[in-house]
C-alpha cells in the first residue's frame, strides 16, 4: 500500500467533487491541500461545504488566531497517508495549494527550514541591490538561474539567504520513502474560472459570509493568520461593492497563479475540466493506474 492519488489545480475546477466521487469509486479518504480550509470557524469564505457524509482529513486543524507552516502541514499530511494505507485504503490528496502539494510529491523542498525572524528583521532593511550581493556571495550560481522576477523579489531573495544561511538539508523523503503517485492537475482557461469563481462569490456571500466574518471579528482580529485569508482580508475596510469585486479580483489572481504553479510540478497529468468528458476521463485514467499496481 504505497499509493497516492493527487487531485489538484486551479480554485472552482470541481477539484473536491471529483475526488468525493473517487474517493467512492476506489475505497479512498481524503486528505486536504487547502491552506485556507485548516481554520475552524472559517466555513464558507473556504467553501467548506462538502456533503456531510464525506470525512475530509487536514481541515478544521487551527484556530484563525495560529500559525502554521508548509513543514507542519507535510508532516501532518504524511501521518495521514500512513494512517490511511494502514487501513487497506488509498489516500486522495485534493486542494490548490501548490507548496502543501509540492511538500510531499517534492521531498528535496527546503520548507523544513523555519522562518528566522531575528535575520528577516536585518534583511528587511536592506535594498534589493544588497540583497543580491548577499546572496551570488551565498551561491552566484544560484542566483542566476533565477529569473528576472525572482532575483527582484525582496521576499523571495531574503527566504533564500535565510535558507542558506541554516546550514539545514533540505527535506528528505524519509518515510515517503518508495511511494507511488498519479498526480492528475484540473486546467481550464482562463474566462471559465472567472465565470466559475464570480458564481461561487455570490454564493458564499449569499449564505452569509458578512455575517461569518462579524462573528470572527468578536474572537479574533483582523491581524490574525486566519483572516489574512481570501474571502476575508478583502473585507477589512468594510462590506460593501468595492470589497467584493477586491475579492473577486483577487480570487482571479489566485487562479492564475495556481495555473502557473502547477506547470512547474512534474510528473503530472492535465485534463482540461471544460472539454466533454473529462470527469470520466479522470476516473478511467485512475482505474488503470489503481489496477496495475
């Protein structure tokens, strides 16, 4: 029992309908990718709206006002695969977060490696211009390999040199150790996911989003972790027009980036969600790789 099925892609392609139905075809659980639906309390900004007789693992871990990393939720994800194999059951892994997906079918990651705030704090200071000296004098080879926007990307220049400077190996594939996986990844262009995400926006907002969000605000703050998330960051400044179409934009940004990130993963299967038959496309495509191992 060392199979894993991946069901990713971009936000409103069907990911968790699919895997549901999977799930029932192949004697499976799931197991979340979704760094937003790890909150308690936080329902239907996440789309938490899974029918009640399907058990999803990795949801509902936290509270809004608590952190956690990709390193937390590898280790978490790699104790349910265990756990679920141990049952004679083959463990879905469904969501969009690409760097939760990318943490477990790429143990050579280095998000082992937590965030140093003492050094972020220096780093912070300093110009972009700095920030690459300090890191071609880590590893000129490195830096240019990255790209144009990488190597202009404060954020991304200074978790690099912090990586660097851990002295920690990266992640190994420890007890992952032998694990077979199909990854299939659910494209679609781009004005179907807007279309699909502008219908899921005022659904949410008509099961009573606001009213979520004003009962949050009576626990937590809008500094916490948890509502720093989409469908509620946009919201900080008030309820109303412009808000909403903030968030919409920012769930069409969201799509995109998704899209580009799972272009970088590999091995990996896409099937265009929006062509005939893709659903049945996806369960064939299992069945055989279920079937010959």
């Amino acid at each position: 029992m060392n199979r894993l099925l991946i069901i990713s892609g971009p936000t409103a392609t069907g990911k968790t309908a699919l895997a549901i139905k999977l799930a029932r075809l192949f004697n499976s659980e799931l197991i979340s990718a979704d760094s937003r639906q790890i909150y308690r309390g936080m329902n239907i900004g996440t789309g938490k709206d899974h029918p009640k007789d399907t058990s999803i693992h990795l949801i509902n871990i936290i509270n809004p006002d608590q952190s956690f990393s990709v390193a937390q939720y590898r280790q978490l994800a790699i104790a349910e695969i265990k756990d679920i194999h141990s049952r004679g059951k083959l463990p879905i892994i469904v969501g969009g977060s690409g760097q939760y997906i990318d943490s477990i079918v790429n143990p050579q990651s280095t998000f082992s490696v937590k965030p140093n705030k003492f050094l972020r704090l220096i780093l912070n200071k300093l110009s972009v211009n700095i920030l690459q000296y300090i890191y071609k004098l880590l590893d000129k080879l490195a830096f240019e390999k990255l790209n144009n926007s990488d190597q202009n990307n404060p954020h991304r220049l200074i978790r690099k040199i912090e990586i660097k400077l851990s002295f920690k190996s990266p992640l190994s594939k420890g007890d992952l150790e032998g694990l077979t996986f199909l990854h299939i990844s659910l494209p679609a262009p781009n004005p179907y996911l807007y279309s699909q995400i502008d219908k899921r926006v005022k659904k949410r907002l008509d099961l009573g989003l606001i009213n979520e969000i004003k009962c949050l605000l009576k626990t937590y703050s809008w500094s916490d972790p948890g509502l720093n998330a989409l469908a509620y960051q946009e919201f900080k400044t008030g309820f109303n027009q412009i808000n909403i179409d903030r968030w919409r934009f920012h769930e069409h940004a969201l799509a995109r980036r998704q899209k580009t990130w799972f272009k970088k993963i590999t091995p990996i299967t896409y099937i265009d969600v929006t062509r005939p038959g893709s659903s049945r496309k996806v369960i064939n495509l299992v069945r055989k790789w279920y079937n010959l191992l």
